[in-house]
C-alpha cells in the first residue's frame, strides 16, 4: 500500500532520509488530493438531493 516502506537508513548515503521524506511526502499529499475529490463529489449527491426533497416538498 505504501510506496515508501523500506529502510533508507541502511545506507551511508545521507540523502536517503531526505529522498524517504520526500517520496513519503509526494505520496501523502497525492492521497489527500484524492480524498478532497472523493469528499467534493460526496458533497455534491449529498445537496442534489437535499435540493430534489425540497422540491419534492414544496411541489406537493
């Protein structure tokens, strides 16, 4: 599930902490992009319908 699973640590590179934080990062913020989508759609059937009772309840 997550990409950025793994041991950066391991290296004696010391920019693979950074790279790790980094990538983890890009990913988080792509999961959240996402979120904030499915959340407005949600958001949008939810008054669609909100609207159609009211309707309903006024036409009748």
């Amino acid at each position: 599930m997550f990409p950025f699973w793994g041991h950066p640590f391991c290296s004696a590179d010391t920019n693979s902490f950074k790279t790790h934080q980094e990538r983890k990062l890009k990913f988080l913020k792509m999961m959240r992009d996402s979120l904030e989508a499915r959340i407005a759609a949600l958001n949008a059937a939810i008054e669609t319908i909100e609207r159609q009772l009211r309707q309903e309840d006024t036409g009748t």
